[in-house]
C-alpha cells in the first residue's frame, strides 16, 4: 500500500473511531450497536496506530542514520522493508551512503597519493594560507630549511624560513597573483643556494601559496669544481709547456751551437716532458678511479706486511732527508680485503707527501690498530702542519698548500688516495696543527673469515 494510500486509511479509521465515541456518549443507539460501535471504534484506533508506526519507524531509523552520517560513520546501512515510497526514499538514501563512502575512500586515496608523491619529492614544497601561515611542507622542505619534523604547520613563513628575501617574494605573490621564480641563497652557517618558485593559489582571489625549492647547491659546486679543475689543469700544463717552448726557442736563437747548453736544455726538456707525461697519467687513473672503470683486484691483505714493503722502498728516501721512520702496528692484525697495488700506493703517497714537508731529524710514523670492523692506518709526521683553512680541502684536484715547495708534484696524489679508499668501501681524512705536524689516516674493512 503506498503510503497517501496509508495516510487516508488513517484518517478515514480515525474519523470512524471519532464518530462512533460520538454516538456511544450521546445516546443515539442501543446498547447493541453501541458496543459494536465501541468495538469498531477500537478496532480503528489499534489499525490507526499501526499504520502511524509504519511510517513513524522508518523515519526513525533514517534520523538515526543522518546521525552516524554527522559524526562521520559510514560503515551502516538502511535496511529497507517496503516498497512504497519510503522504502523507496530508505533504499535511495542508502545509496547515497553507499556512493559517499566509495567517495571518501577514492579522496582518501588521492589524498595518500599526493602525500606519497610530496614525500618522495627532493625538492621542498611549503604551501601557506593567504596569510602565510604554513598549512603543509613536506619532509624534502624540512631537511633543506633544517627544520624539526611537524613544528612548522600553523607558523608564519617568515619564521618557518627565516628569509626576508624569500617571504617578500611570497607576499608579492599572494599580493598580485603573480608567480615568482628566482635563485636565493638561504641559511646562515650553512647556506644553500635554491632556485626558489613562488605561485599562488587562486579561486575567486589568491587563497594561499606554494613556495617550491629546488636546491641548486651541489650543482653550484660541481660547477665551481669544473671551473677550479680547468683553471687548476690550465695552470699545470701551461708552466712545463711554456718552459719547454723557452728551452725550444733559446736553441733555435743560437744556443745549439753550444754543446754543453744543448745538453743541459735537452735535460730540462726531458724533465718537463716527464712532469706532462705523470700528470696525464695520474689524470687518466683518476678519471678511471672515479667512473668505477679501474679493476680493483679485492682480496684479504696482511696491511702490516704492505706497510713493511713501502717502508723498505721509501727508507733510502728519509734517510737521505735526516728523518726517522718508524712502523707501530700489533701482533696479529686481522686482514683487510684489499687491491694490494692500490693501498700500496696510497700508503706512498702519504709517506712521501709526509717526507717531502718534513724538516731533517724529524720523525715520521706509520700506525696501524683495528677499530671495530675495520684497521685504520695513519702517518703521522712531525713537518710543518697544515693551515687550519686548507684542512678540509687537501684531498681536492690539485689542490696545494705550500705553493712553492709542492711546485713539483702535480697535485694530484690526495686526490687518487682518496678515490682509491673510497672504493674500498673506507674513509680517508686528516688532522693537522701548524707548526708541529700532521696526521693523515685511512680506514679498510676486514676481510671476511670463511
């Protein structure tokens, strides 16, 4: 029965009810029709209530649903037990609840999604509200800004990013509706160079911003590092190339006709021939060392015994200087896995960088001692130290302290021992004071025991 159908069944039994009270209390009929109409009167009320019931329920358990629906409870469904109209409107509704959810769940997933892909970004992205009051950032903006994890969210820019130049950009921005890009150094200690896009949101006016941060620093210094190298290999070549071409032109002017100046300027020549030759050689292995290219034949090495076969070829060398040369290592070492000609020759490098700037009867002394899973070794000396401000560049290309006494090295040495270590999956660094010496020390992983 559809339910105008019900409502004027309702009315109708209510009127009959009404009217047969009516009767029964005026008087009108016998006692016989009285009681039937008495009887009939109740008869209708009873009918009257359960039709009332009939539509009151389901009401009542949509009203119940509205609510779960407010406080965000999706997960319940209308049972409909009809088929006139609300049953349609109970079957209706629970569609609509079905179709939210689905909804729900799909924003829900997007919503992950952007979160993941704001996650994985390297670049920093800061959205702020329109009055740059930071509404989200995500982890690749904290570690840029150095920022602790979840404290940003509900803080002014400025504060967030502690830029005047930067918020500027951003107020503009939201201002104008106009986007912004521009290169800006950020931080105190340690600055970092960014490539800084600044857009803002907009509907019917600028709803918030979005700061995105790309951070342009290691391509700044790869750059720097490319045009120290060509100014640095510029320098290298041209001093044995201009010598040479002065020893050329020196013959050529009459100089030739002189046996003994032909000889001394062929010697020169050949010097210099040789210095052009060891710093190409040494700029191949480098390149080689770095590309992964250079074979490393890795297998488990007494270091002591490698220490031993240096100092015995390096021993003439410090004793003509006047120095000392000692080895202080442990009985029973465990092996490192390593090249054997590789460590070999970082250990000269550093033994023969350790001499060259040591004054006569100083003392120089290769050290080896295991630290957890790894030996380090180190050559200390008692030379002339190293400035405090050169320290962290020693191992750089060509990179030379003592631009004089280093003339004749191509500064290139630090720079393979460094690679070479570093292959072997260890550290390499150094500590100096000026004046009294320096320490240089290198670390390798122990070979595996089988």
């Amino acid at each position: 029965m559809s339910i105008k159908w019900r409502i004027a069944t309702l009315y109708l039994l209510l009127i009959l009810a009404s009217w047969g009270g009516f009767c029964l209390l005026s008087g009108v009929f016998t006692l016989s029709l009285a009681l039937v109409m008495a009887a009939t009167a109740s008869l209708a009320i009873m009918l009257a209530f359960l039709l009332a019931r009939g539509i009151t329920q389901p009401i009542g358990k949509l009203t119940q649903m509205c609510c779960r629906i407010a406080e965000g409870k999706l997960d319940h469904r209308v049972e409909t037990t009809s088929s006139d109209e609300i049953g349609q409107l109970m079957w209706e509704f629970d569609q609509m609840v079905i179709n939210i959810r689905e909804m729900t769940k799909l924003i829900s997933s997007k919503e992950q999604e952007k979160a993941i892909a704001l996650s994985c970004m390297d670049d920093g992205v800061i959205i702020t509200n329109s009055q740059g009051i930071v509404d989200l950032l995500n982890p690749a903006a904290e570690r840029l800004l150095q920022l602790p994890g979840g404290k940003a969210i509900g803080r002014p820019f400025i504060e967030v990013v502690g830029d005047y130049e930067l918020t500027e950009l951003l107020s503009h921005c939201l201002k104008t509706g106009e986007p912004q890009t521009k290169l800006l150094d950020i931080g105190t200690d340690n600055r970092r160079s960014f490539r800084v896009r600044v857009t803002s949101m907009v509907g019917d006016e600028p709803t918030g911003g979005l700061v995105v941060l790309q951070d342009l620093t290691e391509l700044r210094r790869l750059e720097r590092m490319r045009r120290d190298f060509m100014a640095n290999i510029s320098h290298e070549l041209r001093t044995p190339l201009t010598s040479i071409k002065g020893l050329i032109e020196t013959l050529q002017e009459g100089a030739i006709e002189d046996p003994l100046a032909t000889k001394i300027f062929l010697e020169r020549a050949n010097v210099e021939t040789d210095r052009l030759s060891r710093l190409l050689q040494e700029l191949e292995e480098l390149s080689r060392i770095e590309s992964g290219q250079a074979t490393m034949n890795m297998e488990p090495q007494d270091i002591v015994q490698l220490m031993g076969q240096v100092v015995e070829r390096l021993q003439i060398q410090a004793d003509r200087a006047g120095l000392e040369l000692t080895i202080n290592a442990p009985a029973g070492l465990p092996r490192v896995l390593a090249d054997e000609e590789r460590i070999e020759q970082v250990i000269v490098n550093l033994l023969h960088n350790a001499i060259k700037f040591t004054s006569p009867g100083g003392q120089i002394s290769l050290k080896a001692e295991q630290d957890g899973e790894t030996i380090t070794v180190s050559v200390t000396d008692t030379g002339r130290g190293i400035p405090a401000e050169d320290v962290p560049h020693i191992f750089e290309r060509f990179y030379k302290v003592d631009k004089v006494r280093a003339g004749e090295g191509t500064g290139l040495g630090l720079a393979i021992s460094k690679h070479i270590i570093q292959s072997h999956q260890g550290n390499i660094w150094a500590t100096s004071t000026l004046g009294k010496g320096s320490t240089f020390t290198f670390s390798l992983p122990l070979a595996s025991e089988c």
